[in-house]
C-alpha cells in the first residue's frame, strides 16, 4: 500500500494553528471571555443558582454546589488560559466546561424554555435567539480551545508530519 503523503497546504495549516502569536490570541480570547463570564456569578452565587434551576436539568441538590463551584472554575481557567500556564489543562477544564454548557443550551433550546443562558449575566429572561447565538458561541469557543489543546507547544516541522503520516 501506497503510503499517504500530507499535502502542503495541510502542513500550512497545522503552522498557522501552531503558531505561537495565533495561540496567544486564542488563550487570550478565552481566558477574558471565561473570567468575565465568571465574574457576576462569584459574588452573586444565589441569583446563579436561580439561573441554573431554570434549565430544569440538575437534580436539585446539586444546583447549590454547581452555582458555587463553577464559577470558580471558569475564573482560574480564565487565569490560566491568560497566564499561558497548564495550557493543555486549562485547555481542557474550557472543553469540558464548554460541553457541558452547549449541553445545557441545546437541551433547553429542545425543550422550548424560554429562559436567559446565565453566562455573562443573571437576568431572567431572555429569548430563544439568544439562546441560539450562546450556542454558537460556546462552538467557537469550544473550537479554540480544542486547537489550543491540539497545537500548543509543538514545534513540528515537515518532516515530523511527515513521519507521524507515515506512522
């Protein structure tokens, strides 16, 4: 069997998601946009909590913990992210985080509610449009971090995509 060769502009490709400036853009993006999504929600946890009941998705005694601990969550993320530090970890709490958020929306998108996202701020309503443009949102968001994940720290050159074409 012929073995596959990668074409030029995929090794473009993959220089241009590893390039360190296009990284620090993409760490820099998500970490402001994760702290200042966190922010309301860590000092007004009671009014978060409020906003995840509304999605009629957890069970109620996890709402509390969730209300109090996400938030905290997206903040050191944030930081991280920012910081350039764990950026494969901090990379992946954004994922998962991000998963979980579209989850969240499509289900209440599916299920008709008519209810604000409460991620970048704690008002009650809101309407299904709003909901439709967090999820895409949260989809660049979720392909950002992915590419941070994939292509941060790697100094490929053609011959190492070559070889791993090979493999």
């Amino acid at each position: 069997m012929e073995r596959e060769r990668i074409s030029d502009s995929t090794i473009n490709m993959i220089k241009f998601l590893e390039n360190k400036y296009l990284q620090i853009l993409l760490r820099l993006i998500l970490g402001v946009i994760f702290i200042y999504a966190s922010l309301g929600k860590l000092f007004r946890p009671e009014d978060f909590a409020k906003a995840i009941l509304r999605y009629e998705f957890l069970p109620l005694y996890f709402v509390n913990i969730v209300a109090i601990i996400m938030p905290w969550v997206e903040f050191f993320t944030g930081i991280l992210l920012i910081l350039g530090i764990y950026k494969k970890a901090s990379s992946v709490l954004a994922s998962i985080s991000l998963v979980v958020f579209l989850i969240a929306l499509t289900s209440a998108f599916a299920r008709g509610l008519d209810i604000s996202c409460g991620c970048f701020s704690l008002e009650e309503t809101s309407t299904k449009g709003d909901i439709i443009y967090r999820i895409a949102e949260d989809i660049l968001m979720l392909i950002g971090a992915v590419i941070v994940y994939k292509f941060s720290d790697k100094k490929k050159t053609q011959e190492t995509v070559s070889t791993e074409a090979i493999n």
